[in-house]
C-alpha cells in the first residue's frame, strides 16, 4: 500500500469479504474496539470524532442491533465518551483535560492517581455515567487487571520486582500472565456477552464506572492500584492494558459483522509484556472479523518530532510542560486529516480496493 497515504486499512478474511460484498456501513458493524495507548490515543481522535460524526457507528442511523464499544486504559475512557449523552462534546473535554495535565518532577503514584481521579470526575459526571450504562444504541465493556500478589502492591519496588518477573516468564510463555493478572470485563449488559472470555465479566454500572475508569488506566508504578471495585472479585485491579494491550479478544462472531479497530500503529499486540516479544500477534481467529484502520508511516513521519506522543513525553518536557503541550495539540491538529481522509475513503467507496490482509 502507498505509504503517500494517511491511512492504511488491514483485515481478516472475513472481513474483507463482508466489507468488498456490503461495503463499510453502519450495519456491518458490531464493534468498535479502543486499545490501550497512553497519549497515542490522541493521534486517533480525529478518527473517532470522524466516526461519531459520519454516523458510522450507528449511533442515529436507526439500526436495531446494538454496538459493542470496547477498550482499555485510555481506549476505555474514548469508548466510554462515545457512549455519552453528547459524545463529541465529552471526547473533546477528555481529550482537553487529558493533555493540559501537568506533573512535576518527581511526582508521586498517588499524586498522579488523585490527578487522573479529578480528571475523570470532571469529564464523566453522574449524568454521562447513567447515559453510558443505559445506553440504547450501544454496549460499554471496559477491560480492567486484577493484580495478584506483587504485582498490585502499593509498594513500587514490590509491585517493580512483579513487573520484572511477569516479563521474564512472559518470555517463556505468555500462559505465564495468569499468574501475575487477572482478566476482568465490566460490560454494562453482561447477559449479552456470549463469546468465550479467559476471566470474569462483571457489570459495568453507574455506581462502579468512576472506579472502572480509573482502574483501567492505573499504569503500574505510575499510579496507585484502585482497590476492591464493586461488582468484581476482591483485590487491586490496574491498567486493562496489561493483558489487553491493543487485541487480545475475539468480539465478533463469524459471519456476524466486522470489529473496527482503528490503531496507532500497524502492529498490533496482544498484551503488555508482548511489545518485548517481537513474534507474538494476535491468534488468526481474533483478527478475522476486524478491520484495522492506522495511519501510515510517512503521515507518522510528518508529526512533531516524527513521532506519536508517548507517556515519556511527561519526563522529556517535565520541565516545559507548555511545550509538550503545544505539540499534543499539533498532533491532534494533523490527525483531523486521518478523520477527513477516513470519511473520503467511505463516499468514494474505495476502501475495499485498498484492503490489506493481515
């Protein structure tokens, strides 16, 4: 595929046919997945404003079937303002407090954890809460890690020495996770919820999303465990990402419609400790409904920096917050494009042309 595009598109068997028979219409899909990305998410919003604009997702398009809205970490915040009474206006107040965050040098985990508790207090109020969990035109699942032993200790250098064996024994086998994590799916109708899970679902409802929020982006060592989060089993939960870092699921059946999985970048990793692991990618089965949508190299290339912003962007400029900020914002700015482009690609129809599979 020409690298002079801003967008490139990759699919599984089924969903390329499915897409080249019906084209990329709301009633084809049945989700809409949102990996865990730290700041690359906001190279995506553009994408997703696209997406909630164009009706893509069906949110006004009269379809009977609902959309399964799916992340983690901050992929579970973006699903979640895309849930909301008024999703544009939410997304870009997440997105507007998530950039102007400011840590000083320093800073502790539970200093960034009140920071984030505020964060996301302000952006989901009780009222977008009660419109995300009663929602009728979508579902909400939200991946979220229960931490066992070590791993989800307050203590950093315990909850260090965990990390550093889970990597290590990840080497060996990624069976080995479940000895570290646990996986657990907050889904606002967990009845729903047909497909085989390696874990618990559990319900996602107004009285536990403020916790479900923030557990699913407690980065370990950067933030405080969130603990004992109601409808769960007992312990610290942490980032979702841990075990499901960008696709570690199958979401749609056969034949059943195609899974959107619009990405940062064109590898796509199971879990956490698998960006250390080169070889491992998601099972076929897993990718054969799913469309990815992520931008190409040379767009990455044009960013500031040449680069997608990365959670270390907060140590690199800790002592020029303004600049890290003005050039969040800059990526932000160039990502419309990939929303433009998006939307193009769809009324011209040419996105079956353009499909690479995986």
């Amino acid at each position: 595929m020409s690298n002079s595009r801003l967008l490139e598109y990759r699919a599984g068997p089924t969903a390329r046919r499915l897409i080249q028979d019906r084209g990329l219409t709301p009633s084809l899909i049945r989700t809409f997945v949102a990996p865990a990305s730290g700041p690359k998410w906001l190279v995506l919003a553009g994408l997703d404003r696209a997406m909630m604009d164009s009706d893509l997702l069906g949110r006004q398009s009269g379809n009977e079937r609902r959309v399964l809205l799916v992340g983690a970490s901050a992929g579970g915040w973006r699903v979640m303002a895309m849930a909301s009474s008024d999703p544009v206006r939410v997304h870009r107040l997440l997105q507007e407090r998530y950039v102007n965050q400011v840590f000083r040098r320093g800073v502790k985990p539970s200093e960034v954890t009140a920071a984030y508790r505020r964060m996301l207090n302000e952006v989901f109020i009780e009222a977008e809460r009660t419109a995300i969990v009663e929602s009728t035109r979508f579902d909400v699942a939200v991946h979220v890690t229960l931490a066992r032993g070590a791993a989800g200790s307050r203590q950093r250098w315990l909850q260090a020495l965990a990390m550093v064996a889970a990597a290590g024994c990840n080497v060996l086998t990624a069976k080995s996770m479940m000895l570290f994590f646990k996986r657990i799916l907050f889904h606002s109708r967990p009845q729903d919820w047909e497909l085989p899970f390696e874990g618990t679902v559990v319900k996602l409802d107004q009285g536990n999303l403020s916790e479900v929020a923030l557990a699913t982006g407690s980065v370990p060592l950067y933030f405080d465990p969130v603990a004992d989060i109601a409808e769960a089993p007992p312990g610290h939960c942490i980032d979702g990402g841990m075990r499901d870092y960008h696709l570690n699921q199958k979401y749609v059946d056969s034949d059943d419609g195609i899974v959107v999985f619009p990405h940062f970048q064109r590898r796509i990793v199971p879990h956490w400790f698998d960006r250390y692991t080169s070889h491992r990618v998601p099972a076929a089965d897993m990718t054969d409904n799913v469309l990815q949508i992520h931008p190409s190299e040379a767009f990455v290339q044009s960013l500031p920096g040449g680069r997608i912003p990365t959670r270390d962007d907060f140590k690199i400029f800790v002592d020029d917050s303004q600049e890290r900020i003005r050039r969040w914002n800059q990526v932000i700015d160039a990502g419309q494009r990939l929303g433009d482009q998006l939307i193009e690609d769809i009324e011209r129809g040419c996105i079956p042309d353009l499909i690479e599979l995986f």
